[in-house]
C-alpha cells in the first residue's frame, strides 16, 4: 500500500469539504484510480467539475499535477503514483 | 476626425507655474496609440539623457489610451511614465480605478509635469480651468486623507497623488488613484514628490466620441462575449481575484517563499484566495468600465489587526507581505497592504526590501540595533508592519532600505547583494523563475527592470492557457528553457498593446481577448484601420522604443540583463524545480535573435527601421 496527498483548490473545496485528503491506495495505481476513488468519496458533483462530458478528459482548463509536474508532462490519467507522492487537482486558475 | 482621443495634452512646467495647452499629433496617435507608446515618444525627444531622477529636469507623464474613457472593456486605464530613481533607466506604470477617464472627460489625453515648483502644489483640473494651487494643507498627509480634503473641496473630484513615502522621496514609492489604485514601480511618487507635487484633482464633463459606433457594439459584443466565456475573465478572477493564484503558484513551486530561497510556501492555503473569501472579504469591486471586477474589498473583523479595511491585497502583495517574509497571517498582510496604500508605498518592492531585510538578519549580516531593534525574523509580522512604516518616514533602517534593494546591498555591503532580488534596480516580483524559466527570461529583458506583466507568461507555461491566434498550445514544460523565448516575445507584444490602448491587462493576461479582438475594438473606437498583425507591429515598435531609450540613452548593456545571482547560481531547494537554475544564457540569445537585437542587446539597424524609428537609427553607434 501507498500513501498519497490529494490537495483540492477553489471550487472543489467546496464540494469535497476539505483542502487536503491522505489517501491510502493499492501499489500499481495509477492517476485514473485515483481520481475514481475521489469521485467515489465525493460523488458525481466532483466528477461533473473535474471530467469534461465525455468523462474521458479533464475538464476545460482543469489540471492535475503530481509533485507539481502537469500530468501531461508525464504519462496523463496513466502516470504511476508512488508514496508520499502530492497531487494537486486544480480548477482554471488567473491572475498576476 | 479620430474617435477615441480627447485630442489635447497638457504641458505643465512647475518651476514657472506656466501651464500650455497642446493638440495632439496625428502621427504620435497612428504610430503611438497611446500609454506606453506616448511616454516612450516623449521620453525619446524630451528628456535630457543624464536627467537626475530626481532633478528638476526629469519629465512625468500622465497619460491615457483611445479606449480609457469609452465602454471598451477594462476601459479606465491611466499610465504614468519617468526616469526611474530605482532603475536609472525608464519607468512606466499602470493604473486602473476611475481618475483615467475623468482626465479624458475633462478633456485631455496626456499630463506633462516638467520642472520643480518651489513650494508644495497640486495641480486642479476642471475642463478648460487648470490651476496650481497651494498644498501646505495636503503635505504630510497620508494619500487617504488627501483624498478626503480634495473630496471635500471639489465635489464627485477623481485624485490622484502620493503618500508621506513620495515626499520623502522612498525610491519606490508609487502614485495612488481613487483611494486604492496604485501604479508606478520604480519610484513614480518619488518622481511626483521630487517636483513638489502632492496631487493631481480633476473633474470632467466632456464626452469621448468613438468613431464608429455600430461597429464598435459589435466588437464589444465580441469581445465581452469571450471575457464571459474564458474560465480567468468569468469565473477565476471574479471569484477569488487574483489571490486565485496563491495556491497554485505555490503547488507550481513558483510561488516566492523567504526571499527567494524556495517557491514553495508550506503554508500558502492560510492565505490564498480560497482563505480570504472566507474570512475578510467582504465585497468585490471594479475599476471603470470593467465587467471583471477582481478586485476585493476586505475588512479584519477581529484579531489584532481588527479593523483594518482596504481594496486587496491583491496576489503580487499577498506574496510580498507573506510568503516573501515568511508571514501566513493574512490579517497582517491587509494591515502591510492598507498602509502602504495609505502611504503610498508600491507593495512589490516594499516586500521585496523587508525579506532582504529579514534574510540579512537571520544570515547575522545585521544586528537587531541595526534593525531600528526590532527581531527581524522570517515570519514576525509585527516587525514586517513597523519596518514599512519606518520605511515611508526614512527612520533608521527604513532610511537605507528606502533607496530600493540595488542601493541598499551597497550600501550595506558585507557581501548582502547576493540577497538583494533585483533586475537593473527594481525589485522581483512573485514567480520564482527556476519554476517557470520564461518568467527569468521576461524580468531579465523587461523595459522598466524587475517587471512581471510585460509579459506573466506563467499564464501559459503554468496554466496552460494558450492562444491560437498567437501560436500557444499544448502543455508547455516550465522547467526547460526550449521554446520560452518565442513564448515571451509573443505574449510581450500583446501586454505592450493593451498598455498603449486604455485597457487593463487582465483582458489578455491569460490570452482571453486575441489580438484581432484587439485590433477590431481599436479600429472601431479611432476610425484607424488595424489589423491584427498592426497590433503585434505597433507593440513591436513601442517595445524597440523603450528598449532603444534603455541602450542607447541609458547605458543599459547585455550584461545589465541578467537575474540575481541566486536563480543562477543556487539551484531549487524544493518543489517540481529542485536541483534547477535559470538557464538564462541560452533564453537570451534566442530572445535577442527573435527581437533583432545585436550580441549587446541594442536594436539592430534593420530592425529599427523596419518598424518606421528612423530617428533611432540616427543615433545609433554615435
Ligand atoms: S480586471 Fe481588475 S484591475 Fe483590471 S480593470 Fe477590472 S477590476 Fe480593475
């Protein structure tokens, strides 16, 4: 087993409650697993911010980064997690 | 006749009280359009190369663009333009708020204030009646209260004027508007205060004809289709202003933390934007014309710092007066942030010279006497608050470190300029470079020194959010220097326009309006035919302006260039850079290439006259 941090941004605080979830999971899992196991805790609502209709894709301008490395620098919904590992879901984000 | 302008200037000479009034010329607007590009132009044909900053020779230029004052979106801009005391080389700022158009509705494109006057002024506009008046009353007073005397004397007045750190000639003190808009990096209210200057007072009643007015409602329509479409313009920037970056800045390891060391702040969610909504909001605001409205009017309702009610902090100051100094107490970061609108301190660089400070004293490079006897560590949020009031009034350390960060590692010496976080003299701003290389490269080659905005190409290298008119897609890799030069020139060209047009730019920032969109609100407003690609050629021209001042009158080199010595020296402690430095060399040359720029980073020849600066090329290798 592997544990991971999941920190959620914006928007998704607010449907999931919290900023930061500890996630024990399988070895082997992948980002796609993970994000199963959070729409499974936080529900379809989650789902609907985070996927685009398809449920394939993230949504338009959503990100997932894995120790601050976008996930599409690395191998996307197929990137391995390994322990200790920090994932951030994050909404669009603006400023400067 | 040219929609758009108000088409008269004023000229201003404070050490003769003479004040001209002046047409606008036909080929300042065609080739200049306005902000940016106005003060450049007279900067280039009226300013003294050697002028003190300081000095009576020094030229100050407020100024506003075709869209400030019409229903253009984010339409209420107003520039103010200068030598800088911090840089020595030219300073431009931005301001929003409501004093931009006020100027225009009394019926001027541009203010130019020359000379010293021998006793403290203000300067009062009403339509056709501009007077220098007397300010012994307004001298001394902080910015809020002079907007409240002024207030009080001219009803429904629009003010814009320094703080006591302008007066005292704080090398970065900067001009306020409207109570809480700020603009000027580099010592703008320095400048201001130099000239005996305490505030500008108008009040208009003229209106501002667009050209073609059908055809601007359709690039209106267009345009504020898009701003309410795009995630940044609709939904991020209204709902958590730009305090929505905090959390991702830091999750980037780009979010500046103690000075630079790190950029990853362990505690950026205490006061991020997602904090912030839930504790001191208490309304959002907009400047004139703005369906964006990012900016936050928060109050602290109990607590020490109780009381404490101000427009912001914005994400550039929340970084300053927090992560910057080691501070997630973001009830004293409104408190730093209130008083130094209050005292008209920029944040970015008042931040920036409170962490050296800190990190000086933890290094055992100052001693607590040396610090005016306060304990000057990372995270004391006390000391942070009185060494920025100590600041504003020159006392002790607060003398030394009012000179900016440059001058201050001088004069402290004992090897501090290697913690001194500067470009060419203005201080840095809140990306951490090794965390997103295009953002070394943009502070390292901005016009004003130390900048972030021209371009915060983060915004695509980080955020992903790219422009198909400009060629930007994809998930672009931050940590490597590939590509990063195209990228910054790119988004350069358009951050340089909307700071000539009027706008604000956080219609482009993160590549929501595109260039054409540009180019059709502008046509439509002026009645001059532009193209999209006139756009990125008018912007170029400005850019190579302002960078031509910089070489050629101001002395700046290639070897002026460059970053602190830590981002190029001091790989990543942390974060998703860990174990990177900026490769600046490498940006930079494939920059200097893109923009025609010689091995010493002057415009080339070519270049200058392929962008109609024949006058530039006259001076060049004089
Ligand atoms: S986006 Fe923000 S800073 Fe820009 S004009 Fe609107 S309110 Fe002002």
């Amino acid at each position: 087993m592997i544990t991971v941090t999941v920190r959620l941004m914006g928007n998704l605080i607010k449907i999931s409650g919290t900023s930061s979830i500890q996630m024990r999971m399988e070895d082997g899992v992948v980002i796609k697993d993970l994000l199963e196991e959070i729409f499974r805790l936080y529900g379809e609502e989650m789902r609907h911010q985070v996927m685009d209709s398809s449920g394939k894709e993230l949504a338009p301008y959503y990100k997932i980064l894995v120790n601050g490395r976008n996930f599409n620098l690395l191998l996307g919904f197929d990137t391995p997690l390994q322990e200790g590992q920090v994932i951030h879901i994050m909404p669009p984000i603006a400023g400067g | 006749m040219i929609g758009g302008y108000a088409g008269k200037y004023l000229d201003v000479d404070l050490s003769t009280g003479k004040v001209d009034v002046r047409l606008l010329d036909k080929e300042m607007v065609e080739k200049y359009v306005g902000g940016g590009g106005f003060i450049a132009k007279i900067l280039w044909d009226q300013l003294p190369p050697n002028a003190d900053p300081l000095g009576w020779e020094n030229i100050l230029i407020i100024t506003t663009g075709p869209m400030t004052a019409t229903l253009a979106p984010t339409g209420g801009s107003w520039y103010v333009g200068f030598k800088s005391p911090a840089t020595g080389i030219y300073g431009e700022g931005r301001g929003g708020g409501y004093f931009g158009p006020e100027l225009k509705f009394a019926g001027y494109d541009t203010v130019i204030l020359r000379g010293r006057s021998p006793e403290p002024v203000y300067l009062y506009i009403e339509d056709d009646k501009v007077e220098i008046l007397p300010a012994d009353e307004l001298w001394g007073k902080d910015f809020f209260k002079t907007v409240d005397m002024l207030e009080e004397k001219y009803k429904g007045v629009r003010v814009l004027g320094i703080g006591p750190a302008g007066e005292n000639l704080v090398k970065f003190a900067c001009l306020m508007s409207d109570r809480y808009r700020a603009a000027g990096r580099g010592g703008a209210g320095a400048v201001m205060g130099s000239k005996n200057l305490k505030a500008i007072a108008v009040r208009g009643s003229k209106d501002i004809n667009v050209a073609d007015k059908e055809g601007f409602i359709k690039a209106l329509k267009d345009a504020n289709k898009t701003i309410f479409e795009h995630p940044a313009t609709a939904k991020l920037l209204p709902d958590y202003g730009t305090s929505s970056l905090v959390n991702g800045m830091s999750a980037f390891g780009a979010f500046p933390t103690r000075n630079h060391r790190s950029g990853v702040f362990e505690s950026a969610e205490k006061i991020s934007g997602e904090t912030m909504a839930e504790t001191i909001l208490v309304k959002t605001r907009g400047c004139y014309s703005c369906n964006i409205k990012c900016t936050r009017y928060t109050m602290v309702r109990e607590g020490e710092y109780a009381g404490v009610e101000s427009e912001g902090p914005e994400y550039e100051t929340i970084n300053a007066f927090g992560a910057r100094c080691g501070i997630d107490n973001l009830e004293a970061i409104a408190m730093a942030n209130m008083n130094a609108n209050r005292l008209g301190l920029e944040t970015i660089s008042t931040g920036t010279l409170i962490a050296f400070a800190m990190e000086l004293y933890e290094e055992g490079l100052l001693s607590k006497d040396e610090c005016n006897g306060l304990e000057l560590n990372f995270g004391n949020h006390q000391a942070m608050n009185r060494l920025l009031e100590d600041i504003a009034y020159r006392r002790g350390l607060g003398d030394i470190l009012a000179e900016g960060v440059k001058e201050a590692a001088v004069k402290i010496g004992r090897g501090s300029e290697k913690y001194a976080m500067h470009v060419k003299g203005l201080e840095l701003t809140a990306t951490e470079p090794r965390a997103a290389q295009d953002s070394g490269l943009g502070h390292a080659v901005a016009s004003r020194g130390g900048d972030h905005l021209r371009p915060w190409s983060p915004a695509y290298t980080l955020f992903s959010f790219g422009s198909e008119e400009l060629g930007l897609g994809g998930t672009p890799d931050p940590i490597v220097p590939d590509d990063k030069a195209r990228v910054v020139a790119l988004m350069q060209r358009v951050s340089t326009f909307t700071d000539m047009n009027g706008m604000c730019k956080f219609t482009v920032l993160c590549n929501t309006l595109a260039p054409s969109q540009l180019a059709h609100l502008y046509t439509t407003i002026t009645g001059i035919s532009f193209t999209a690609e006139d756009v990125m050629q008018s912007a170029a021209r400005v850019w190579n302006l302002q960078r031509a001042l910089n070489t050629i009158k101001f002395g700046i080199t290639s070897a002026d260039d460059t970053l602190p010595h830590r981002f190029l020296n001091e790989t990543a402690p942390d974060g998703p850079a860990k174990g990177k430095v900026v490769e600046l060399d490498k940006m930079k040359k494939e920059y200097y290439s893109l923009e025609g720029w010689d091995d010493n980073g002057v415009p080339r020849r070519e270049r200058i006259l392929e962008l109609g600066l024949d006058f530039v090329a006259e001076e060049l290798g004089k």
